[in-house]
C-alpha cells in the first residue's frame, strides 16, 4: 500500500501534548497523563472495507491499529472470534466469544498488539501487573517475539492463571494485596532495570487491539451497529478501545450511529459505577474490594477520567451485580448456552437479568455482551 499510514503519534489525554510514533513512550513526560494513540480517520477514509486484510485475526484491522505498516506482526491468530445469538434469553441477545481467543481471553488481543509495536521499537524485556489473564497473554507474545518477561500477579490469582504464565514462559512473582501493590512492585522493577512497563494503560499500546472487537462486531453484523455493548470494566481498556474504535468507525462513514455503553461491575469493587452514577469526573480508590470476579477486582483503575468520559459520550449505563449473581450466571452460561464463563465474564449475563427484568432497555433492542474469559481458568470458582 502506498498511501500514508493513519497512526501519527501519541497524545496526551490531560494536556494534549503530542509525541512522535516511533519512539517508546510510556504516560505524557511532562504532566504523567496517560497516552492515546492518534489514530487519524482522514487517512482512513481513504481505504475501503475491500481493502481489509484477508488474514483471519484481528490483523485484519491493521490499517486501523497503531504500527508501522513494516512492522512485523506478533501473532496467535487472536481475535475473529465468534458473535452468536444467545437462545435462552427472551430479547436480541448476541455475545461476542472472547473465550475462543489462543489463551481464552480478550486480553490476547492487547497484548499482541502491543508485543508487536514494542519489540519493533526494539523493546527487549517486559514488566507487568496483572490479575492472572493479562500475564498469560503477554507471556505467549513475549515468548513468540523472544522478549523478556516479569509478571506480578496478586496472591489471590487463580492458579490455573499463575500456572499457564509460567508455562508460557513468565517469570511469575506473587505479591500480598491487590493489583495495586502488583502494580507499584512492576513499576519498582521497571525504573530498577530500565524494562518497559505493560501494564494497563502504563503503556498506550493495548487499547486499540481491545477496539478490534468493535470492528469485528460491526462486519459480523454487516456493518450494521448493535444498540448497546455491555461491558465488565476493569482497568476499562476495552471500553476505551472500544469506544475508539465505533467512533472512528462513525467518522468515517461506514457505520451510521455508536452503540450505548453498559459498564457492569460487581457490589464489592465498583469504583466506575459508584463515580458514573453520582456524576463524577474521575474515580475514588474502592476500600477493601472483594469480589470473586478477579479481573473487575481494581480499586483504582488509572484511566477513571477516560473511562467516566467514554461512558458519558455514549450516554451509557453503569451498573452492579453481586457476586451471588455472578456465580448463578456462570452455570446459566454453561447449561443453557455452552458458554465457560470466569466470574468477570459472567457479570455480562447478570446484568442482563437486571437491563431486562427492571425494564431499562427494551427486549427488541440489539444487545452485545461480552464474554471476556474463559471459565477453564477458574474451574475453582464454579
Ligand atoms: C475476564 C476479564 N474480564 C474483564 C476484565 C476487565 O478488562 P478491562 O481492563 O478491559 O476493563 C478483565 C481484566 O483483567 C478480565 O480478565
Ligand atoms: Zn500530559
């Protein structure tokens, strides 16, 4: 392709600061904001739908993605997975089946992207903080790009997450509390041995791969756009990539309108739903979280403000579930649709009772879920 390429750097989402693209960055160096990649729609609308790659992954999207076209593409065959209709609800239910992903979840697609756009700029080792899924996927990509890498997971991991790390060749550090205290030990070793830092949004090169699943939904759908998405926010990275990606979608003509946001969280750590709800701005640390959805286990996710922002343009909903919910969801996934859910994954069908039974969106409406994980991970929790 001889056409300019659309990914033009990286700005700052506090003070708009713009940087280069081909050069490693982490947050804004001078206001420590986190980073969004410019993706620019004016060059996209010059490609059509029949310029889309034919390879059968996510990389089908790579015009739409943050890399040099030269770059070489650290893949699994994540992503293209498939969106189905769900029978056992009374309404126009379709999950998007993350859990068909190389390491059962949607955070395959993170992380190859961001395998790729880092080992391309010469990245040899990696550092992160993870729940358990995010360590599995980026020891896979470490390991087919031959990069280093260092996880730190919390000790209430799951161990079959803990375990598939290793195995995929992580080195694997268990720390005492929360992400959190996970986080600050990836960012120690991180400054102590110069490697870069992936965790979410410490790194600006995860969130797009995540906003392929928008992508994807829309041509599954013949370009036609679902009326809401409902979402497990975490860190909130794939409602922000997400979110991205419909919008760029919108500008450049070929979908007509963007969904509307269902952000779900359970009662014990809810800090979006809690700040969304009262009409806050940003979020407040959650004290004491304790759920058994692991990966919606974030007290303070760093991108709050981005997420609050994102939810509010799609006049969006947020909502709780409790983890009694969850669980019974997670055997209602399994029976009645062959769905293996992990507990986070399964907040998505909890809330569907809720959106239905208390009549806030409308059975005919077009709904999406998504299935983030797989429950094979979690087989403990069920
Ligand atoms: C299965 C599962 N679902 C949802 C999430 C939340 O994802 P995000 O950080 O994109 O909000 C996670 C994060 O760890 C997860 O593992
Ligand atoms: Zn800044």
């Amino acid at each position: 392709m001889s056409r300019e390429w659309a990914f033009q750097g990286l700005q700052c989402t506090e003070c708009r600061t713009v940087y280069p693209n081909r050069e490693i960055f982490q947050k804004c160096l001078k206001c420590g904001g986190l980073l969004d990649t410019i993706i620019n729609p004016e060059i996209l609308k010059e490609i059509s739908k029949d310029d889309l790659d034919h390879t059968q992954s996510m990389w089908r999207y790579k015009v739409f993605l943050p890399v040099d076209e030269k770059d070489k593409i650290v893949t699994a065959g994540e992503g293209n997975t498939p969106l189905r209709k769900l029978n056992s609800f009374q309404g126009n239910v379709w999950v998007k089946d993350e859990t068909k992903n190389p390491t059962g979840t949607f955070k395959d697609r993170g992380a190859s992207l961001a395998v790729t756009v880092l080992s391309a700029l010469g990245v040899k080792r990696l550092v992160l903080s993870s729940e358990g899924n995010a360590g599995c996927s980026f020891g896979l990509y470490s390991h087919i790009a031959d990069l280093g890498c260092q996880v730190f997971l919390p000790h209430q991991s799951n161990p079959a997450k803990v375990e598939l790390s290793r195995k995929l060749g992580a080195t694997v550090t268990l720390v005492g509390g929360t992400i959190a205290d996970a986080g600050r030990r990836a960012e120690a070793l991180a400054k102590r041995e110069g490697s870069y830092n992936a965790s979410t949004f410490v790194t600006p090169y995860r969130h797009d791969g995540k906003g392929t699943m928008a992508l994807e939904i829309c041509e599954q759908l013949a370009w036609r756009v679902p009326d809401y998405v409902v979402y497990p926010v975490g860190g909130g990275v794939g409602l922000v990539g997400m979110w991205k990606m419909f919008s760029t979608l919108e500008k450049i003509g070929w979908v007509n309108k963007r969904p509307r946001f269902i952000a779900v969280q359970p009662d014990g750590c809810a800090p979006v739903v809690k700040a969304y709800n009262s009409k806050r701005d940003d979020v407040d640390e959650w004290k004491d979280p304790k759920t058994i959805a692991f990966g919606l286990r974030i007290p303070k996710p760093l991108a709050g403000k981005w997420i609050l922002r994102c939810l509010r343009e799609s006049d969006g909903i947020a909502l709780l579930v409790t983890d009694e919910e969850i669980r019974k969801s997670m055997g209602q996934a399994l029976k009645n649709e062959g769905l293996l859910l992990e507990p986070s994954s399964a907040a998505t069908i909890a809330a569907l009772h809720h959106l239905y039974g208390e009549k806030m969106i409308d059975r005919s409406a077009e709904v999406i879920l998504i299935a983030t994980g797989s429950g094979l991970k979690t087989l403990e929790q069920f």
